[in-house]
C-alpha cells in the first residue's frame, strides 16, 4: 500500500544533518543532505536586464558586464571555494554554441554567498544568451 | 538509536507540494567533487573514493559507492581566476577515462587551442541510479 508522510521539516535522528537513503539497486546507503542539489537558475541575459525565470536558493542576480553575471544565494554554502558547479548549460539566440563557467573575466568569485559565471561563446567572446542555467552541489551551512 | 521510516510520498504538513521518494532518491546528486586540478587534490566531495591526475587537463572521479551502470549523468564546470583566458570549458569524458560504474573522467581545456590545461576549479556532479 502506499504511504504519505505530510511534514514541513526533515531531521536527521542522531544527527540533524544527516539523513541515509537507500540506493536505488539496494547495495549501498548515501546522505540524503550531501547529495542535494542546493541551487538551481535559469535566466535570460540577452535582454536590457537580466531576468530569472526560475530558481532554488537564489536571492538575485547582477549583471556585471557583458556575458558577465554575478548569482547571489539565500542560503550561505558551508566554505567558500569548496562546492561544485556543475551542470552549467546554455542556449543561445544565434548560430554560435556558447558555454557559461565558474570564472568571470579571470576573477574567480566563488564565495560562500555567491559566485561569478561568465558566458562565452564558441568563437571565445562573452555573449548574454537567450537561456543561462547552472546548477550546483555542496555543504549549505 | 537510529529510526527508518518507510515511505513512498513526501507531502508539506498542508498536503501540499507532493514529492516522491523516486525523485528524492533518484533526483538526488550520488557524487561531486571540487578539486583543484593545478596542485591536484579534492576540496571537498561527497561519495568519492579519490580523485586521479592522468596529465595536463585530464581526471579521473572514482566513487566510493558503485552506480549502478555507466548510463548515469555527469554535469561538469571548471574555472581559473589566475589565468588570463578566463572561458575555458569542461567535458564530461577525457581521452583516457570515460564512463564506468565506478569513475568518470573529466576533461579541462582552453578553448582558444582545444588543448588539455589544469585548472583552479574543476567540479563535477553525478547524477544516476546507484547499484
């Protein structure tokens, strides 16, 4: 039969933070917390300002030039420099394929309350895009 | 002492906002890493058992916990704030090591020369069934 558990909060027992789920194949356990993903963002930077379509965990996001963005998160990440941004993805409104990265211009901001990207495109400049998104893992505090 | 709770279904205590545990478990991240590919080693990572240096731009991710084929999904990123070629990008599979159930590779290269280089920050999520 299946069942329905209606809850606002969950906590690990022995430790708040840590919650163990069984994997998928049942031959391994994981951390629930750990393998979250703990922020997500699409935006469209091709327009006069950048604008968020959707999103967990981000209070806003600057435009810091051209192709340039800085993301701000709600929630602070454990250390800064020590989560990972991967997933970064990009659609453009032209021919060119474009790739968004952690760094912006070479100046790595990768804090705990927020990180720089930069777009650019295949033939190496920065370009604001129709569709920006990124998703990353790690320790929140 | 610790406590398992069963269930299939995830709601807010308004019944609302419904996850199931399918996606809890399956939507979950089984492993990432943050490294630093320049002095080569592991910030911080959830799930990995190490991480390998194959040469200039190219990694090896093995896993603590085996996945449970190599049909998994691999989002990766990569940056350097030292260097004066900011847009460099990273791939999911390098020249030496692709998907297996118990690694991935990752590739780091400038995009100027398509050549292999070691970055500041080279980050990788897996997302996949476990064994």
């Amino acid at each position: 039969m299946a069942s329905i558990l209606k809850v606002d909060d969950l906590r690990g027992n022995t430790s708040a933070g840590d919650i163990t789920i069984t994997s998928e194949g049942g031959a391994a356990t994981q951390s629930l917390q750990h393998g979250l993903n703990k922020c997500w963002l699409n935006f469209e930077s091709d327009i006069t300002t950048p604008a968020i379509r959707d999103s967990l965990n981000v209070s806003s996001l600057d435009d810091i030039g051209t192709g340039r963005y800085r993301v701000n998160y709600s929630n602070n990440f454990n250390a800064a420099k020590e989560y990972a941004g991967g997933g970064m993805t990009v659609r453009g409104g032209n021919s060119k394929g474009a790739f968004v990265a952690l760094d912006s211009q070479g100046n790595i901001n990768f804090a705990t309350n927020g990180t720089s990207i930069s777009v650019t495109r295949s033939d190496n400049t920065l370009a604001d895009q129709d569709i920006v998104s990124m998703l990353l893992t790690g320790d929140l505090a | 002492m610790a406590s398992e709770l069963r269930v299939d279904t995830l709601k807010d205590s308004s019944g609302n906002n419904s996850v199931g545990m399918a996606y809890v478990a399956g939507g979950s991240a089984k492993v990432w890493a943050n490294l630093n590919g320049n002095t080569f080693g592991l910030r911080d990572s959830f799930a990995v058992s190490s991480a390998t240096d194959l040469g200039a731009g190219d990694y090896t991710i093995n896993f603590t916990n085996s996945m449970n084929n190599d049909d998994y999904s691999v989002s990766v990123n990569a940056g350097d704030s030292a260097k004066s070629y900011p847009r460099l990008c990273a791939c999911g599979t390098s020249q030496d090591s692709g998907f297996a159930t118990s690694s991935h590779g990752i590739t780091t290269l400038r995009p100027d020369t398509l050549v292999g280089d070691d970055m500041e920050f080279v980050n990788s999520s897996v997302h996949g069934d476990l064994a």
